[in-house]
C-alpha cells in the first residue's frame, strides 16, 4: 500500500492527466506523493478487483493508511495531504456532487483541456513526475538497504 504517502495513479498518455500530476507535484513540496501510471503492471496491484477499463476510466488515489478514492471523492483526501490544502478539502467535502460534476466534465474533456498544451509544458510536466518517480525509488532502496 501507501508506506509512506499517498499514491496517485495516473494516464501516462493523457497530457493533461500529466500536466495536472505535474502540479500537484509542484505543490507538495515535501515530496510525499507518489506517482504511478495506470498503465504500470503496479497499478493493477494497487487497484485489485479493478477492471482495466475502471483503472483507465479515472484518477486513483491511495492514502497512506491504505484507503483507496476515485474521481471527484478523491479530491478531498488528496487536497488534505497537501501543505496549506486542509481548507480547500474541507470546501471540496462540503459540496461533493458538484466536485464529482466539474470531474466528470473535466475527464470527459481531457484531450481537448490537453490541446492547448505547449510542447515546452508537456515536457516540463513529464521531467517532474520523472524526477518525482526517480527520487522515491531512491528512498525507497536507500530504506531498503539499510534494513
């Protein structure tokens, strides 16, 4: 599960699922999220009783003590483990069908919210989640080797 932050499953080949990760990135800056595409033989570990088509048809998050939230109900739990992030969750919980509307328009117009990307946004959006994804297997076997 979840060791040591929460986990955020992700499509690798949606650029703006990319682009928004990448931001969430950039704002926890204690490093404590962990990125894992959908598409990585890992997510369908963290997702069992997950069909591929309700992998794929979402957001995941995977909190620290092992609960797993999808889509708009992932927002607030994400948003809690996010410096400054507990009173925009304690918002997002006080109106959860409009959140899981915005998600759903947003999810159902992510090549499009993807278009206006630069070439330069998608790159710097994938280095970040790169560096993110390098730097926890860097603690996790430094964590590993000094057991």
């Amino acid at each position: 599960m979840a060791e040591n932050g929460p986990i955020v499953l992700y499509s690798r080949t949606c650029n703006f699922c990319k682009w928004s990760l990448s931001k969430l990135l950039a704002w926890d800056r204690r490093g404590r999220l962990r990125p894992v595409a959908l598409q990585d033989p890992e997510a369908e570990r963290l997702l069992p009783g997950m069909s591929e088509e309700e992998r794929m048809a979402s957001w995941h998050l995977i909190t620290p003590d092992g609960q797993r939230h999808s889509g708009g109900p992932a927002a607030a739990p994400l948003l809690r483990e996010l410096p400054g992030g507990r009173p925009l969750a304690a918002l997002v919980e006080r109106m959860p069908r409009v959140v899981d509307r915005a998600y759903r328009f947003v999810s159902g117009h992510r090549p499009a919210l993807g278009r206006p990307l630069t070439e330069g946004a998608k790159r710097r959006s994938e280095r970040r989640i790169d560096e993110r994804v390098a730097s926890r297997a860097m603690v996790s076997e430094t964590k590993s080797t000094s057991r």
